[in-house]
C-alpha cells in the first residue's frame, strides 16, 4: 500500500527535533510521499528546501490567517519559489471566516491574487475554505478556476455539491476520526465520486481523536495516514487497499506527480 498524504505543515517547529525520524515512520506505514504544505512566503521558502532535501513535493501560498500580512512582494516571490521543480500547487490559499485573523478584503484580494498566479503557472491550488461558503465557490466560479483541491474539507452536503461542481478534488483529514464534529463528514464520504477524493493528515494539526494511545503532545504526523485512511474506507464501504490506490491515482494525477 502506498498513500500520498497532500497535506503536512513539515516546516511546523513540532517538527524542529525529529523530522527525519518522522519522515522514516511515514514511509513504514506505506506514506510513500508528502506535498508539504507553504502558509507564508518564508514557509513556502523553507517547504520547498524541506522537499528538495527529502524528495518530499511543496506548495507556494500565503494562508488567508496571513493575508494582512502580504505586500507587492508576495507574488513575485511566490512565482519566484514555486518555478522549482519540487512545488507542484500554488497555496494554501482561500478564505477564513472563522478564525478571521486578516480582514475580507485582505483575504479576498489575496486569494484572487494567488489564483490568477495558479492561473498563469498552469498549477493547480492547494485551497483552505473554512466558514466561506459560498463566498469561495463564488470567487473560483467568476475566475473559472483550473484545478484545486478544497483541502481539509469539513462542510456540509451543500457546500460539497458547489465544489464537486466547479470540478474541484475534495480533502480529507482526521476530521473524519472526530466523534463530536465530524459526523456529518462520515455521512458524506461516501458522496465524493472516487476519482475526486484525497487524503491529508494536516500534520502537526487534527490528530485523529480515536488514535489510542494519543501521540505525545498530541502531535499528528504523516504515519497516521492509514487511519485516516481506514476511517474513509468504512464510511465509504469500500476496501483500504483499494481505496489507497485510487486516492495515490488522484494524488499523482492532480499534482502531476510520479
Ligand atoms: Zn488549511
């Protein structure tokens, strides 16, 4: 079984210590390769050197949290990171009105920004969309968008149906593995057409709150993919390995990959 985990903040300082230990637990559990995910310029900076050293893949893109933050430097220097080899998706890019760390124009003009430049790249996005729809879909619609990925999708049936629409891939994490707010998504996994579907740990984040025993400091990593994975297997009905080798089908086709 080999899986792609799409999605691993590697550049995270919980990773300071011991990534290549991580990166060795990861290939053990059948994670044959990670797309290290860029929140900032700098991150995206240090994701594709990470990539480079590792022969891990990256992406370039500024967080919507980080969008306050951006200037007229932030696209060329993202069209600048993201002509290596390695970075194969512009993003995480998008809308949060949740947290609503950065004002909506800013994470408007930003997300429309790093599209035009997915645009220009013939890349495809790497897209965080959380409490915003149909504002995002709305965006990507108006833009005809290429090829995104609504990673760490943890919507609802409504918001799935626009962005199954508008073609995009669907994200999913250990959100699933979540009792208290991830129900909903177990109910719809299964809606997600098998040739759409990717799979993420969005490590360090969203640990899958059924892992016994818990990492220490509750710490998500690649190697826990196959959960995530066996949790969408049994939503979906489906056997993992098959489901594995559909979702890595997906993953190397969408970024392009080996
Ligand atoms: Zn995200």
């Amino acid at each position: 079984m080999q899986l792609v985990d799409i999605g691993a903040n590697l550049t995270h300082a919980a990773f300071g210590a011991d990534l290549p230990q991580v990166l060795q637990r990861a290939q053990a559990h059948g994670v044959g390769n990670i797309v290290v995910t860029g929140t900032t310029v700098a991150e995206s900076r240090r994701a594709a050197e990470l990539a480079d050293a590792h022969g891990l893949y990256a992406t370039a893109g500024v967080h919507p949290h980080h969008a306050r933050d951006c200037n007229a430097e932030t696209i060329p220097a993202l069209r600048g990171i993201a002509a290596h080899p390695r970075v194969v998706a512009l993003g995480e890019c998008g809308l949060d009105y949740n947290r609503n760390y950065s004002p909506h124009p800013d994470q408007e003009r930003w997300f429309v920004a790093q599209l035009e430049l997915a645009a220009e790249l013939g890349k495809p996005l790497f897209l965080h969309s959380r409490d915003a729809h149909p504002r995002c879909a709305e965006i990507l619609r108006n833009l005809r968008a290429g090829k995104a990925v609504a990673h760490c999708f943890t919507g609802d049936a409504v918001e799935l149906r626009a962005y199954l629409d508008l073609g995009l891939y669907i994200g999913i994490t250990g959100w699933i593995c979540d009792e208290r707010r991830g129900r909903h998504l177990v109910a719809l996994a299964k809606e997600i057409p098998g040739d759409r579907l990717l799979l993420e740990t969005d490590s360090p984040y969203l640990t899958p709150r059924d892992l016994h025993p818990q990492p220490k400091a509750r710490r998500n990593e690649p190697a826990h993919l196959p959960h995530i994975l066996r949790a969408v297997a049994r939503a979906r009905g489906e056997a993992p390995e098959a489901l594995a080798a559909a979702t890595t089908r997906n993953a190397q086709a969408f970024f392009g990959i080996a």
